[in-house]
C-alpha cells in the first residue's frame, strides 16, 4: 500500500460512513464512529475457525472487525446499486451511496491488507444455495432501513448455524412509554427510515423471523461527530434532536441462535 499521506489523500476523495483505523495513523472521516461500541457488544474475544457474514457492511467496519477477532472467512454482504435499496417515498440514491458500497470498503480493504470477500447482494436473497452458511452473522444499523425487516431476519436465520448478533436503532420515547409491548414508529417518507422499534419491538421482530433470543442489551449511544445541529430539525423534533446531536443515535444489541422448531 501507499504511504500514509498518500493514503490519507486518497481517503479524503470519499464519503464515508464509518470511522476505520487504517493504520499509519490515517483514520477515515466517517459519518457513524462506532469504534466505542465495539466493547459494549458481546463479540466473542475469538472467532478462530468461524465463518462470519456481514450483513449491510458499508465501508465494512464490522467486517474487518469480524476478521481482526481471528475469523477464518468473512463474507460482507452489501448492495452496489443504490437505487435497488428499500428507498423511502421522497428519498433518491445518489453517488454517495453507489461510493460507500464500493469503493470506500475497497480502499479499506487494500489499506488493511484484508481477506474480506465482498459480496454484491440483498439481505432478502441470502440463502444456503447462494452463500452457504455461517457460524456467525453481524446486522449493524439496517433493520431501520429495511421496508420487511421480518422477511430480511428470516433470510438471514436461513443462513445461520450459529449466533446471531443484531445492533440497531430503537426508539427511546416508544421504550419507556410501552417497555414491555412491541411497537414501532413507521417513517417511509423522505427520511432512510422504515420502521424505529422500541426495545420490545426489537425482540419481537427477531422471534417473528424463528430466533430464538439469548441475549440483549442497554441502550447505547453511536456517535455523529460530522453531522451539525440543524435548527430545522430541532424546530421539528427539539426532543429528538437534541439527543441526536448531543448524544448519537440510540441503539440496543440483540444476540439470539435459529430457534430449533423453525
């Protein structure tokens, strides 16, 4: 690979999603710098002789992270064609999107000296035939953008011999007024968002896809450092608003293993 400042050029030329150490001291500028979560999941210390899937990989942080705990393949699984996302009423892709599934996890991949396999396909076409099957599988920030997240887990259990680790968005409002009854806020216009579940709607949607939930976690917090305050949204959503900036966007892990009835 190039030299850092070679290298550190190269990063700046893309939009990134992630915040990715690449080492020589160049540290992508991403949208999401999950690098503090990563201690508040129960990743195993070690994946030795796993195979692992990462499922809506991105700029492939999760990925590579599956890969440096010592996993023996990793598959990272993403779409290259913006336009075949779940795209809600109002939203477009753009070139952004088309970069992070391409040519950023590219140019990490090269920086890393990794083994990744990236793989260009949907959540909803995994399956045995197509991918094999995997003694681990990471879902990272997706479920909210998917229009049938059910349909998408239930893919995903297909693919599963192991565990099943999900870390998404939940709604902190929809916790504390019904923590023990599933619900959801449904979005689909403009907003990348479908469906923002609270605590219990996030258990429930991984059990309706034959689950079987052996785990889960605190709310916590990823951060948005290159994202300012916009006054409009604040305007809109002051309550929401202010947690976002000030605080990240709330999620939940969820760890769970294909329910041995389904």
């Amino acid at each position: 690979m190039d030299d850092a400042s070679d290298l550190a050029k190269r990063v700046a030329e893309h939009v990134w999603y992630h915040t990715i150490e690449l080492g020589g001291g160049v540290v992508t500028p991403g949208l999401f710098d999950v690098r503090g979560c990563v201690a508040k999941l129960p990743l195993p210390d070690s994946l030795a002789g796993k195979r692992c899937l990462d499922v809506g990989t991105c700029d492939g942080f999760w990925a590579f992270e599956l890969e440096r705990r010592g996993a023996s393949e990793v598959v990272a699984i993403d779409l290259a064609d913006p336009s075949a996302r779940d795209l809600t009423v109002g939203a477009t892709s753009g070139e952004g999107a088309t970069t992070r599934a391409l040519k950023t996890f590219a140019l990490a991949h090269a920086a890393l000296g990794s083994r990744v396999q990236w793989q260009d396909l949907s959540v909803y076409d995994l399956s045995p035939e197509v991918v094999g099957t995997f003694d681990f599988v990471f879902i990272g920030s997706l479920l909210l953008h998917l229009r049938d997240p059910v349909a998408a887990l239930s893919a995903v259990r297909s693919v599963t011999d192991g565990d099943l680790l999900s870390y998404d968005v939940i709604s902190p409002m929809l916790s504390v007024l019904a923590p023990r009854t599933p619900a959801a806020r449904l979005h689909g216009n403009i907003r990348m968002e479908w469906w923002v579940p609270n605590k219990a709607g996030r258990v429930r949607l991984i059990e309706a896809a034959g689950f079987d939930v052996t785990g889960r976690g605190r709310t916590s917090w990823v951060k948005n450092p290159r994202v300012p305050v916009r006054l409009r949204t604040l305007a809109r959503r002051p309550l929401a608003g202010i947690l976002l900036y000030a605080l990240g966007v709330p999620h939940t892990w969820v760890m769970a293993r294909p329910a041995a009835s389904r």
